[in-house]
C-alpha cells in the first residue's frame, strides 16, 4: 500500500519515463530474428522489456513472459520462427486469459505447429517452430494491433511476402504504423492500400533486413502523459522532461496537442520538452475517439473530471483485455473519489461527469496490478489532498522510478509505503 499526501498542489522538476516500451520490444525481437549484435541505448527499464530481454538472452525450454502482454504476442512469433525448437509458452494467471487465437491461428497457417495445452485460443501453448512461410491474412479491424505487429517482424523472415487485410480501418492504427516505420528503417519494404469501403490492405516484402551500427530508443511518450496529467491538476506546474523530440514513431506524442487544450503547453528544446501549466481548458466537454490511443484513455479519464469537464469517450473496445478491464477499473476507481462514471452496453465507451467539489476522502485505488491505473490515478492528489494505491508495485511494468520522481516532483506531498 502506498498512502499520498499532498498539501499543496504545485509540481516542478525534472522527470525521465526513459526509452520508449513500444519501441525497446520490437527492436529485440527485430534483433533476435536478424541474428546480429547490434548494440540498443536507452532501452526501457520496464519489466515487460526486462522479460523479453531475459527469455531471449536465455531461450528456456518454457518461456514463462509473466504478465507482458507486448512479451507474450512477440515471442510466439518469434518462437514460431525457431527451426528445429519446441517451446511452451505461458504466463500468470491473468496472462493465460488474455485472447491470442487470431494470432496462433495465423502462425499455424505459417507452418509453426501449435498445440493448445489447456484452453483453445489462450496460453499456455507448445510451439514448434518452422520456416514460414508468407500469407493472406483477413484480420477484423478491431483484431488487437500487437497481433499485426508480432505478424509484420516475422515477414520479412518468411519464404514469401506477407498480406494482412483488415475489413474496415484497424483500431489501434499508429501502433502498426510505428512498426511499419522500423521496418522501413532497416529497408524493409511494405505498401499499404486505402479500400473504398474503409478496410486496408498492408503488404510486407520479405526481404533481408539492414541494422545500423547501433541503435537509440526515443523516450516513451506514453509514461510522459502522467507528467501532463500533474501539470494540469496542478496550481501551478513545470516539468522538464529530457530527450523528446518533436519527431517520433509513437502515436502517443498526440498527448501533447491534447493537453494543449487543457492549458497544458509543451516547448521542445535542445534537451527535451519543458511543459508548463499556461491557461485555463478551452470547453467544459470532451469528446474523444480513443481507438488509436487507448493507453491515453486512463490518463485523460482521471484527469477531465478533475478540471470540472464532462468527457465522452468511445473506442475502448480493446481495453478490457488489457492487464485489468480497464474501463470497468477506471469506472470502479472514479467512484472511489466520488466521480459518476457510464459504462457503455459493450464496454467500449465511457460517459463521465465532472468531479464534485469535494472529493470523497481517503479513496483507496484498486489498480487490479495494472500499472496504469496506478500511474494514471495518482495525480488526483493533487484535488484530493491524500490517496491510497493498493499496489504501487504494479508500476514497475513500465516505469519502475515512478513514485521515486513523483516524490520530487510532488513538492509539497508525502510518500508512505
């Protein structure tokens, strides 16, 4: 348990969420598959990247990924790929809840040979690996984009080239691009087609990959968004992060026009960005599609009842197979401080009002061990004035110095775990 006290709501100082979790993933998996040695800086100190890196440095028979998520879809990709091995692959408990059919149906297809040893479409799994071959893949647009993703870093490894198709534009798009963009940078080639009726269709060229001499992964962008979410709760409030730029593969970086109109600004330097609380929000009502964004969404759901605005979000459909349920999380804990919260008939929106003048005391968030509802509730403090997170621990996921920069940064609040 970690009990927060904030007396004054003024937030100033520096912060470093560190690389990117998105991009640290897919460049050892890229890595691995390549066979080279190319040194990775700045790589994510979070614990999902801290799994892969160790099951790929030691190829255990059983690769137990825990609960990562991003680690579980990777590796069977890539255990897929693995000529002549048998591997089981598995995970925590909530881990072997998590959907993965449409992406071991694929492998399958490939020539990977996958036998389910407990419940069809879900870990644990025995893979024996092969040498894939391409394919045309139909995905539904909502399919979970870590599934295209694990499909795009193998194609260029396969015998032919590589078709997925979706039926209508895919959820979770920017995360594809960003990993069509990495493609791109080792010369691997791809091509996407808009169709009139709203699908597309994305062609990946097999072909042999060309790493650089070493590589640096760009800041998380995704892990800045608390940052902002302090700045604006706050009275008064700068922070400087160091090492964003203004050019980046992550489509989280729309966090930074988002708050804009949250009074939030952001100027980038020769170092970084330095974001600063200027001005008032622009409307007393959101409205926002989080289908390409859905790590945002817990982010800006404690944030705009907090500033009085009543939010209307929809495009959650993803979010309840994530490391909790995340929108009936979300809506369990705004009830803790006494926000009114909606869930939608099939989860995928949320309506929620404006926060009441005085806030419930004492709340207790329940983060269900999903970092980001730790992560994301803990601004509220900053209103709230004391907070509870029942397992602060969670947060080592993605970022394992949170609470160690949050007690700088906080001036005038107490940490007690």
């Amino acid at each position: 348990m970690l009990k927060i006290i904030s007396k004054e709501t003024v937030v100033n100082g520096e912060a470093n969420p560190g690389g990117s979790k998105s991009v640290s993933n897919r460049m050892l998996i890229l890595r691995a598959l390549a066979g080279v040695s190319m040194p990775i800086y700045n790589i994510s100190q979070s614990n999902d990247t801290a799994i892969l890196i160790g099951l790929l440095k030691e190829n255990p028979t059983e690769w137990n990924v825990q609960d990562a998520g991003t680690a579980a879809r990777f590796s069977a990709a890539y255990l897929a790929t693995r000529q002549g091995e048998e591997h089981i692959l598995t995970g925590t408990g909530r881990m072997l809840e998590r959907p993965m059919k449409p992406l071991l149906d694929a492998l399958q297809y490939m020539g990977a040979e996958i036998t389910y040893l407990e419940k069809e479409g879900y870990l644990p799994v025995s893979i024996k690996g092969n040498k894939l071959v391409g394919g045309h893949f139909k995905l539904p647009h909502d399919v979970s984009s870590q599934f295209v993703t694990a499909l795009a870093l193998i194609a260029p490894f396969s015998s032919n080239d590589m078709v997925i198709e979706f039926d209508e534009f895919p959820l979770s798009a920017p995360y594809i691009q960003m990993t069509l963009n990495m493609l791109s940078d080792l010369y691997i080639h791809h091509e996407v087609i808009y169709h009139d009726h709203g699908g597309q269709k994305i062609t990946i060229f097999n072909g042999t990959p060309s790493f650089p001499s070493e590589y640096w992964i760009e800041q998380d962008w995704s892990s800045a968004s608390y940052w902002y979410a302090a700045v604006a709760l706050s009275d008064s409030g700068e922070i400087r992060l160091d090492g964003y730029t203004d050019e980046s593969v992550q489509g989280d970086k729309v966090v930074a026009s988002m708050f804009d109109a949250l009074g939030v600004t952001t100027r980038f330097t020769e170092d970084g960005i330095v974001i600063k609380k200027t001005a008032k929000p622009e409307s007393e009502d959101f409205e926002f599609d989080f289908s390409d964004y859905p790590d945002l969404a817990p982010t800006f759901a404690v944030v705009l009842p907090l500033l009085g605005i009543h939010a209307h979000f929809s495009g959650l459909h993803t979010l309840a197979h994530k490391e909790s349920d995340r929108v009936a999380v979300l809506a369990e804990n705004l009830d803790s401080l006494g926000i009114r919260a909606l869930v939608g008939n099939d989860g995928s929106t949320l309506e929620i009002f404006p926060a009441p003048k005085i806030l419930q005391g004492n709340a207790v968030i329940r983060t269900h061990n999903d970092h980001r509802m730790a992560m994301a509730f803990a601004p509220a403090v900053l209103r709230s004035g004391t907070l509870t997170i029942d397992n602060p621990d969670a947060v080592s996921k993605s970022y394992p110095t949170y609470w160690e920069e949050l007690q700088k940064i906080y001036k005038f609040s107490e940490l007690s775990f």
